[in-house]
C-alpha cells in the first residue's frame, strides 16, 4: 500500500501548516509505514494517509511524488 505521510522536519520547533512537508512510501499496513519513518528520522509526524483509487491517481499527477524507502533495521 501507498501511504501519504505529513510532516515537520523537527520535533523541536512548534508545527506550523507552512513548513509541513510530505513524502511518500510504501508499506504492508499504517503501524508499519510510522514506525518506518520514527526509526529512519528525526521527522515529528502530523498525519498518515493511506492512498488508493483516485486520491493515488490524483496525487501522482498534481503533487511531486515520489516514493521514498527506508530499510527495515530488524
């Protein structure tokens, strides 16, 4: 599955909607695409969205998208 994750690049500073930021990922099921991103960042997740259908279509024609990886560390 596809999942849209939001973001701030620091757990310090105060989320603002300015400086969200996105990636995209895939992984077997939603715990599994967070705890992906907790252990391979210091990113502070806002939201977790899982893509299919046409928001997938939609977001790979109107954003930057892009699908990022991580290696599993078990």
């Amino acid at each position: 599955m596809i999942y849209k994750v939001l973001y701030q690049k620091d757990k310090v500073v105060n989320p603002r909607r300015e400086t969200t930021e996105t990636l995209y990922m895939e992984a077997d099921n939603l715990v599994n695409a967070r705890t992906l991103v907790e252990e391979n960042t210091p990113y502070n997740i806002e939201l977790i969205q899982e893509l299919a259908g046409n928001s997938l279509d939609y977001e790979k024609e109107h954003a930057d998208f892009k699908l990022t990886s991580f290696e599993n560390k078990k």
